[in-house]
C-alpha cells in the first residue's frame, strides 16, 4: 500500500467523484482509477460503488477511510520533521504576482505560507503576466502567479484552481434575471474591458471569434478600481471573476451572471523557475496547493 494510492482514495473519498478528484490531485483520471484499481486488488475488496452521479463508498471502503486519514496523517508528519531537521535557519521566497492575484490570493498565501514555515522570508514584485514570464525566464524571481499558462524550458506551470468569468453590473442595467447569459446576447450591454495583453480579456477575445459576436466596448482599462466606478457610476458591465468584486456583490450595489455558451473559466497558475532549489520549489508548491484549497472551499455556493 503506496502514499499516493492513500491519497487518491481519500480524493475519490471526499469528491465522491472521479472527474472531481482528478481536477484536486491535478493528475489524469485514467492514472487516478488505475492507482484504486490496484488498491482494491491489494485488498481484495471493492472500495466504491460507481454510479451515474459519481461514486459512494462500499462498506469496505467506509471502514478503510478513517485508518487511511491516519496514513496520511503519519506521513505528513513523517515528511515535516525531515524537513524541520534539514532546512536552513532562513529561506527568502522572490515570488511575482499580477495585480488582481496580488490582492486576492496572495494575502491567503503568505498566511498559509506562514503556517509552515514562519521564518520564511516572502519578497513580492507585482507586474502584469507577460512582465513576470519574463522574469523567471532570467532567474530574477523563484516563481509567479498569474492566470497564463506557460510552457518553456525554462518555466513550469502548476495549475492551482478555476473561476469562472461573470457579467457583472448594476441590477438596472442587468435587469432582474439572475440566470445564465449566452455570450452571444451580451451585445445589448455597454463594456469596460482589461487591456488585450491581459489573459482575462484573451479569454473575452476567444469567445467573441468563436461565437462571431462582438461587445460594445467602452473603455480598455487595467485597473480594477478603475472598473468598479465605470460599472457603479457609469452604467457600464464588466467581465471578471466574482472575486474581483466582492465587496458591490456583497452590499447589492452590483449583480452577478455566469456566461454560458461558451463558459469563461479563468485558471491561476502558479509558475516555477526551473533553476530553483528542489526544497524551495517543494515549500512554494506546496503553500501555494494549501492556499488554493482555502481559496475554493471559501467561495460563495
């Protein structure tokens, strides 16, 4: 019985999906089955039950979850106090973030970040993702976050989690249907948009080529602040994740509906340079995958 064929049973455990727990693990689904597969030879027993809906666990698979729990558990404490006993006094992180991450995410980061290691010295540099690419690829920075995804030599990429882009703006000029929007009829409404470098608008972009429809833009402007006064006191709509209005959702100032047909999913990566030290990239990845988890479990249902 391996780590990894514990961990991924208490994937499919908590998802009570396949699909679902793929996605958390960031592995292939065909690699996550076969890792269970080979469990419940081990054991000689089914451990779930697969259903149209997902999966539930068998009467086997119940009595293992709390003894798996503490597997894991063990190895988790196991793997810190090698670390503990081997690290240096003082480690300095040099991280680069955009500026919507740097106000979102990365203050969940640096408090995670604190939890495992609060020596650790965190140097932040904010710039726009094209700029931070840049400076991982000449070794000024350990890693990045930002929402493009790279592929090069010299970069990798961790996919950290997903949101999916809203229309947002006042509820005058929404109207009262909260449901889903088509992109194709968001035609009748007046836009301020990121600036095309942005991968946020890349992703507004591909949708209007794909759907052959085109936005009534207004403004092209990267500041979100800049954004909510065009939106609140201007009349125009925006496209962002929720978070990135958070505060106009919460007090009903503005309202929110997801864009269907296509949908907009926005994805954080975390990007790593490949010359840094293996315990550093270890720490980074691993405070950067705790953060994210937070990050989901506290969006709104």
């Amino acid at each position: 019985m391996t780590r990894r064929q514990i961990a991924y049973f208490l994937g499919v455990a908590e998802c009570l999906s396949f699909s679902r727990a793929a996605e958390r693990l960031h592995v292939a689904q065909s690699a996550l089955s076969a890792r269970i597969g080979e469990l419940e030879r081990l054991l000689g027993q089914s451990l779930f039950e697969r259903h149209a809906r997902g999966v539930s666990l068998t009467e086997a698979g119940k009595a293992l979850l709390p003894h798996a729990r503490e597997i894991e558990a063990a190895f988790e404490r196991a793997s810190q106090a090698v670390v503990t006993s081997t690290r240096a006094p003082m480690k300095t992180v040099q991280i680069g973030v955009t500026p919507s991450v740097g106000a979102t995410f990365l203050p969940v980061l640096l408090e995670t970040a604190a939890g495992f290691d609060p020596e650790v010295d965190w140097q932040v540099q904010q710039t726009i993702s094209v700029t931070l690419v840049e400076m991982l690829g000449r070794g000024d920075i350990h890693a990045a976050l930002c929402y493009l995804k790279v592929t090069s030599a010299l970069v990798r990429s961790m996919k950290l989690y997903s949101e999916e882009m809203l229309l947002i703006g006042r509820h005058e000029v929404l109207g009262e249907d909260n449901g889903d929007i088509a992109f194709a009829d968001l035609v009748r409404f007046k836009f301020v948009l990121d600036p095309k470098i942005n991968p946020r608008r890349q992703l507004v972009d591909a949708a209007m080529a794909r759907t052959g429809t085109e936005l009534q833009l207004q403004a092209e402007i990267e500041p979100v602040s800049a954004k909510r006064i065009l939106v609140r006191d201007k009349g125009l709509c925006a496209i962002l994740p929720r978070h990135l209005f958070a505060p106009e959702l919460a007090d009903g100032s503005c309202t929110a509906r997801r864009i269907v047909s296509p949908r907009l999913p926005l994805t954080l990566y975390l990007l790593l340079g490949t010359g840094i030290d293996g315990r550093l990239s270890a720490f980074i990845r691993s405070s950067s995958a705790a953060a994210a988890a937070r990050m989901v479990k506290s969006r709104p249902s």
